[in-house]
C-alpha cells in the first residue's frame, strides 16, 4: 500500500521563500534540513515547481518600453530558439531524472514502509509466540507440579490409612494407656490444687519478707550514715595520731640531741677528774697539801 505525502508544496515552497530571503540558495538538501522529514524525491518535485514559479514571476516583473520590449523580445527570441532547443532538451532530461529519481524513492520508501510493517507483524507474531511458547512451559511446570502434588497426597493418604490400621490395631492398649492418663491428670489436678494452696501460703511469705526487706534496707541505711560519721572521726583521729607522731618525732630528736650533749659533758667530766687525780698524785709526790676541789656542777639540760 502507498503512503501519505507527510508534506506539502506550500511548506516547500514557504521554506524556500525563507531561504532566499535570507540571502541563501534554496537546494535540496537545505530545504530538507529545515523541513526534518519527507522523501528527497517529494522535496525535489516539489522544489522544481517553486523554482518554475520564480522564472515565471522573474519574466513577468520585466517591463520596458514598447519599441525596447520589442527589439529585446526579437533578440531573446532569437537567441532562445537559438539555445532552448538543447536547453529544453537537458530541462527535460533533467526532469525525466528528478521524476524517475522521485518516483524511486517513493517507491524504495514505500518498499521500505511495507518491510516495516511486515516486520512489526513478525515482531508481534513472534511476541505472541514466545508469549504462547511461554505459557504452555508454565502451564506444563503446573501439570508436573500438580502430578506430584497428588503423587505425594497419595503418598501420604497410604501412609495415613498405614498408621489408621496400626492405631485400630492397638486400640485397647490405647484404652489402658487412656485411663492411666487419666489418672495421672487427676493426680496432677490434684498436685496443681496443692501447688496453688502453697503458693498463696509462699505469696504471703513473700509480702512478709519484702516488709522486712524493706525494714533491713533502712537499718542498712543507718547504719551506713553511723559507718560514714565513724569514718570520719576515725579520719581526724588518724590526722590527730599523724600530728602527734610528728610531735613525737619532734621531742624524740631533740631528746637524742640532748642525751649526746650529756653523753659529751659526762665524758668531759670524766677526763676532768682523771686530771684531777693525776694532778693531785703529782702533788702528793712533790709533798703539796692537797685539798679536793669542789665537784664541777653539770649544767641541767
């Protein structure tokens, strides 16, 4: 099928216009820039009759005397019955090209636009397919997963009856393990009553302990602030005895300093009495009357 002209021969026509007012030459390509889209064939046609027009328009905006007209028209005459025969003839060789050309490319395009379509059907007719392909996999996995679904609920529902028989089988032993069931559940009832009885008597237990607790908890408190004071004039009393022992230290270095001062004029009186014996043996050998000195009094410390 043919395609629309998406252009028309007043948009040519209007672009070429804008082209040569602006000082440029209206070709091919240029117009087919401005446009953005069309065939080159279409542009070419119609830009052969804008260009047709404009010689027209040039020859009929011509105006000269009657008498110049005349002279100017008998030699234009002449010379294009001298020249329009083989410029008729490329004119026309021309055209015939642009018009094969045009209706190449028309046709090429709309060669080119079935292919397209042809290939969107293809394109639609292959996602169909693969969108079928696709569900008959899905649907196929379903019947495999459903296949062995019941495989396995057969399965189970054999293994089941299995264990039914087996239960049926040992129904009086199930009795006799029921009833001595039951009768632990009585026992344990009756552990549960007795458990519930101690624990209210141990909740009482309880209340009475956290009153004591607390009680404790505030003796422990002051006990703690009479263990702080003892602290602290256990504190003094211990700056107190370091106070004293330096005192002590003190009076005990001064003590020592006095027993050497002692120790020393005890000594001195010593050899003080030695001399005093020796002198007076002296004497007594020479005959001298000797009286004994009156003892040296050792200055108090």
């Amino acid at each position: 099928m043919g395609r629309e002209a998406t252009i028309t021969p007043e948009q040519v026509h209007a672009i070429a216009d804008a082209i040569k007012a602006e000082g440029g030459k209206p070709t091919l390509r240029a117009v087919r820039e401005r446009l953005g889209q069309g065939s080159m064939g279409t542009i070419a046609k119609l830009l052969q009759q804008w260009k047709a027009n404009q010689e027209r328009q040039a020859a009929a905006d011509l105006v000269l005397p009657p008498a110049l007209q005349r002279a100017v028209l008998d030699f234009m005459a002449a010379e294009l019955s001298a020249a329009r025969a083989p410029l008729e003839a490329d004119l026309a060789e021309q055209q015939q090209t642009a018009a094969d050309l045009a209706a190449e490319n028309e046709r090429q395009a709309d060669t080119i636009a079935e292919q397209s379509e042809a290939l969107d059907a293809l394109a639609a007719e292959r996602a169909a397919a693969e969108g079928k392909a696709g569900q008959l996999a899905a649907d196929l996995d379903g019947a495999k997963e459903d296949a062995a679904r019941e495989r396995q609920a057969a399965e189970a529902a054999r293994t089941e009856l299995a264990k039914a028989t087996l239960r049926l089988e040992a129904m009086p032993r199930l009795e006799a393990d029921l009833a001595a069931i039951r009768a632990e559940l009585a026992k344990e009832r009756q552990g549960r009553i007795e458990a519930e009885q101690q624990a209210a008597v141990l909740t009482a237990q309880k209340a009475d302990l956290e009153g004591r607790l607390v009680d404790a908890k505030k003796e422990a408190e002051r006990a703690g602030a009479q263990l702080e004071r003892a602290q602290a004039r256990a504190e003094q009393q211990a700056e107190a005895l370091a106070d004293a022992r330096v005192t002590i230290q003190t009076a005990q270095a001064r003590a020592d300093d006095l027993a050497a001062q002692l120790d020393a004029a005890r000594k001195e009186a010593k050899a003080a009495s030695e001399d005093a014996a020796t002198l007076r043996g002296q004497l007594a050998a020479q005959g001298v009357a000797t009286h004994p000195a009156p003892a040296k009094k050792t200055p108090k410390a």
